[in-house]
C-alpha cells in the first residue's frame, strides 16, 4: 500500500487514481486525465461556437459581423452563397473587361471598382474598422466606380 500525495489516504500500489479524491497516481494516468480534460474543452468550446453560428446567421444583414467569419461556406444561406457569387462574378468580370482596356483611365477607375466588390475585400476592411463594411456598401462603392469607369471610357 502507498498513499495518496494530495489526500493521503491508503491505496493500492496498482491503482492508477486515487479513489478518495481521484488525483491521478502514475505520469501516464495524469497524462490522460490532462488529454480527457483538454478534449472536453474542445468540446465545450467547438459547441458554443456553433450556438453562436446559428444565432449569428439568420439571415439579416445586421448580424454577419464578425460571426460569420468562423462559419464554414456550407453554412452559408442559399440568399448569401447567391450574393458572394454574384460579387465574384462582377468583380472577376470588370476586372477582365478593364484590363483589355488598361491604357485607359476608366479601366483603372473600373479594376478599383471590381476589386472592391471581391468578397475577401470585405473581410480585409474588418481589421481597422472593427466589423466589415456593409455588402451594400461595397455594392454602391462597385455601382459608384464602375459608372465612373464606364463614364471616362466613353467620354475620354
Ligand atoms: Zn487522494
């Protein structure tokens, strides 16, 4: 028999934890109990976050802050994989179109524009501002760019 180091009661020379308090009584069985409470950690937290997720995502444009950066792309509502699409789809777009037209001053006007619609735009401006800009604004600042861009292609 030996004792216990944290409450001192007798136990068995091949118990691997203590049965009065269960403090662990061999280095592999305190490696275990460190593995089994690490991964209940993980555990609690992958849960919560997921909790957060569904809050987060209900679809308004109000809450896909900072949330919806941790939600994986099949999470994503049909309305909002349309939505990121469609940016790419424009962004992509008047970016090809412009660069056939580079040495024009619309065409930069324009590949400004296409790049500022790029959903990871989006992201990138939730660093110093706090929250990502809204996706109207990058939208109206797309809309904005690419009629000045059109303009002095025609006008220029
Ligand atoms: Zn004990």
């Amino acid at each position: 028999m030996k004792t216990c180091p944290r409450c001192e009661s007798s136990i068995d020379d091949e118990a691997r934890y203590c049965l009065e308090c269960g403090a662990p009584q061999t280095e592999e069985a305190a490696e275990e109990l460190d593995e089994y409470v690490q991964r209940q950690a993980q555990q609690v937290a992958a849960d919560s976050g997921a909790t957060d997720g569904e809050s987060g995502g209900d679809g308004s444009d109000g809450g896909d802050g900072g949330v919806a950066a941790f939600v994986p792309t099949e999470e994503l509502t049909d309305r909002e994989q349309l939505w990121r699409r469609g940016c790419y789809v424009a962004g992509y777009g008047s970016i090809v179109v412009a660069l056939t037209l580079v040495p024009q001053v619309g065409a930069f006007v324009l590949i400004l524009g296409g790049i500022a619609i790029l959903p990871p735009v989006r992201r990138l401006t939730a660093e110093p501002l706090g929250s990502p800009l809204k996706r109207e604004v990058m939208a109206g600042l797309y809309a904005v760019l690419a009629l000045l861009g059109i303009a002095l292609l025609v006008l220029l």
